[in-house]
C-alpha cells in the first residue's frame, strides 16, 4: 500500500484489522457451526484464498488516492475478490460480514455511480445469505439491518467523497491564488527596485554630473580671462567627483549616504548646506529642535530630499539665498528648503514647473517625483508651495512617534528674502 498520508494510512490499517478479524470470526464459525461433508476442504481453500487475494490486492492494486480514478489493476483485484467471497458465501454462510471492507473498498474507490449499485448488491448477497443461515423463525433484524447499515455507510462515504472533492477544487484555486500573488508580489518588488535605482542614481550620480557639467563649462568661459577662477571651479569639480565616487561605492553596498556615515541628520544637512552655498548662491541651514538620532531610513529620506531639492534651486530656481531648516517636533520631524527664485505655478501642468526648489527638472524628470516616493517610503509626506515671483518651498514631514529633546513650534514656511 502506497499511502502517504498518515489519515489515509491510519483508515487503509482500520479497514484491514477489520477485514482480517471478521475473517477469522467467519472461518472459525464456520468450524464450529458449518464444517462437514466432501465441500469443507474446498471451503477452507477458498476462505485461503480469499485472504492471500486480499493481501496481495492491498500490496500490488493499491486503492487510488481520493480523488483519482481507480487504476485497471486494482478495478481486477475489486472484482475478483468480490467474485471469490460469493463464492465462498454460497458454500458458508459464516463469510457473510466480510462484505464490510469490500463495501468500504468499492464505496472508496469507485465513483458514486458504480459503487452505490455495487453496495446494493452486496446488501441483498448479505441479506439472503442470513435468511438461508437463521434457524427457527425469521428475525426483522437480518432483513432490515443490513439494508440500514449499508445505507448510512454508503451515504456518509459519498458524501465525505464529494466534500474532499469540493476541498481539491478550492485548495487548487488557493495555491493558483498564492502562486499568482507571489508573482505579483515579485513583479512588484522589481518594479520598487527599479524605482529606488532610478531615484538613488538620480540623487548621486546624475545631480554630480550635472554639477561637474557647470563647473567645467564655467571653467572653460574663464579660462583665458580669469586662470585663478578656471583652477578654482576644476578644484570644485574634482571635489564632486571625490564625494560622488564615495557615494556611488556606498549605493552599491546598499549604505546610507556618505554624510550619514560621520554625522547625525543635523550635522549631515549642514555640510550639504555649506557644500551648496557657492558663488551666486548662499545656502543656510536652520535647526529648531533636536531630533537626536532618527531612524536609518528618515535621516537618508530627508537627507536626499533636501540633496535634490537644492540641485533644483541651482540649477532652475535663479535663487540666491536659499534656506534648509530641520524641525523636530514631539511627533514629527519635517526638512525644509526654501529660495528666493522666480518660483512657480505648482498648479500648472508639468512642462511648466521648470523653476524653483522643485522643478519639473525636464531633462532628467525625476526631481519631485523622486523626492515624492523618498517621503512617501519613509512614512511621511511631501508638499510643495509657490507662486512665479515668490520663490519655492518643499517641505517633506515624517511623523514619528516620539522624539527626545525639545518640543518648539513649528517655523512658518516662507520662500528666503
């Protein structure tokens, strides 16, 4: 027998003590009650062979597992050892409860439309042969109980047969489910690392180049006219390349960006400003509370928001002052930047918002987007104010639920004069 579940192993063994301790009733009953005459050595061969064809059917016909159709193999064995118990219950009554596990063994194995007729047709086999064995007059009980039995067998085999099939369907329909959400779950997880690639490239790679570009083509303008200030924007262009070198073999080590690595979020923002802050631009850095030492990935979200938001300020907003101010509050802690450039209509579409702390950057696309996804990843959220003329104003807040330190108001949200 081929059976790997321990239920089905556990009712396979139930069903063969069963069968082989109701043989043996049989057979010894038959010993004391029916033996005699020229049949008894053939009796006793068949009750032999009825055993050895049952054993050999369990090893070598096994039954189909619930819900399969039954193989030809065990469709024989099924026959010929019904074949051989009738046979046997002609010639000794004493065999007639040994139908019980060939009930169980056709209700088990075959569909309803076979087995039903086949457990009717044992029923009345039993039935007639407790007629031909009663002595005296006939009892109500070997007409009626059979069919009784019989019946609830039947009906409680059919139905648990159509339940486990109804069972398959939906456990197929669950794992297809969960197959499908893995895969879903897989395309998605691609499509997120896709999208931190992009923003992390964008936030190092990219803004550095960028800057090395208008360093250089500066450079070039002045290089005939003014060497000292040609050397001093190669100096700041190599200087870039130093930090962005760091950078870049950080990202692809997965880290926090290079400032976090020797400062605290506070520390981290001034350096950027102070990087910043360059001929044409004056960049300040402001801090109301201290926020001590932030989760990993808020300093970093808050860190690359203000990264990109002041590559935008240089490079779109025509600004010449711009501000980073760092607010901790007892339930939050917001980074923002403002400048004093010519702003924008953040109502406009796209194509229009090319100015300002959060221009549409058109060659690159991935300014507000990206700082957008930072904030949203960290929890918080990202707003944007301005107006043409008045300058801009990006302010990402990361509510957090508690920080240590003090608790003052929050500054009010106006473009640098």
């Amino acid at each position: 027998m081929h059976h790997t579940d321990p239920d089905e192993r556990w009712l396979a063994t139930t069903v063969d003590v069963a069968f082989f301790l109701l043989l043996g009733s049989s057979f010894a009953r038959f010993l004391t009650r029916d033996q005699g005459g020229a049949r008894t050595g053939w009796v006793v061969a068949l009750f032999a062979a009825f055993c050895l064809l049952y054993v050999l059917g369990r090893f070598l016909a096994p039954a189909p597992r619930p819900g399969s159709p039954p193989t030809t193999r065990h469709l024989a064995w099924l026959g010929s050892v019904s074949a051989v118990w009738v046979v046997v219950l002609v010639l000794a009554p004493s065999a007639t409860w040994c139908a019980m596990p060939l009930l169980f063994a056709g209700l088990h194995a075959l569909p309803p439309r076979l087995a039903v007729p086949l457990a009717a047709l044992l029923t009345i086999l039993v039935v007639v042969s407790e007629v031909r064995a009663a002595d005296g007059s006939l009892n109500p009980n070997m007409v009626v109980a059979p069919p009784a039995v019989t019946a609830v067998a039947t009906a409680v085999l059919v139905h648990l047969q159509r339940q486990g099939a109804r069972q398959r369907v939906l456990i197929e329909d669950l794992v297809r489910t969960r197959h499908d959400l893995a895969a879903t779950e897989r395309r998605a997880g691609v499509l997120a690392e896709r999208q931190r690639l992009a923003t992390e490239i964008h936030d190092t790679v990219a803004q550095g180049l960028s800057s090395q570009r208008m360093l250089l083509q500066a450079a070039e303008r002045v290089w005939r006219t003014d060497p000292d200030t040609a050397h001093a924007h190669l100096r700041d262009a190599a200087e870039i390349t130093s930090r962005n070198l760091a950078e870049a073999r950080r990202f692809v080590h997965d880290l926090a960006p290079a400032d976090l690595a020797e400062h605290a979020l506070p520390g981290a923002l001034a350096a950027l400003a102070e990087r910043e802050s360059g001929p044409g631009l004056t960049v300040e850095f402001r801090r109301e509370g201290d926020p001590g030492r932030l989760p990993e990935r808020v300093e970093a979200a808050l860190l690359r928001i203000a990264q990109g938001a002041l590559a935008n300020v240089r490079e779109h907003a025509a600004a010449t002052r711009a501000a980073v101010t760092l607010t901790c509050l007892d339930d939050q802690v917001s980074v923002d930047i403002a400048d004093n450039g010519r702003g924008f209509d953040v109502n406009a579409p796209s194509t229009a918002a090319a100015a300002g702390a959060a221009g549409a950057d058109r060659e690159r696309g991935h300014g507000l987007p990206a700082m957008r996804i930072r904030a949203r990843q960290a929890g918080g959220t990202l707003t944007v104010e301005s107006a043409p003329g008045d300058g801009t104003v990006v302010s990402a807040a990361v509510p957090l639920a508690s920080l240590a330190g003090p608790h003052p108001t929050t500054p009010s949200k106006e473009p640098v004069s």
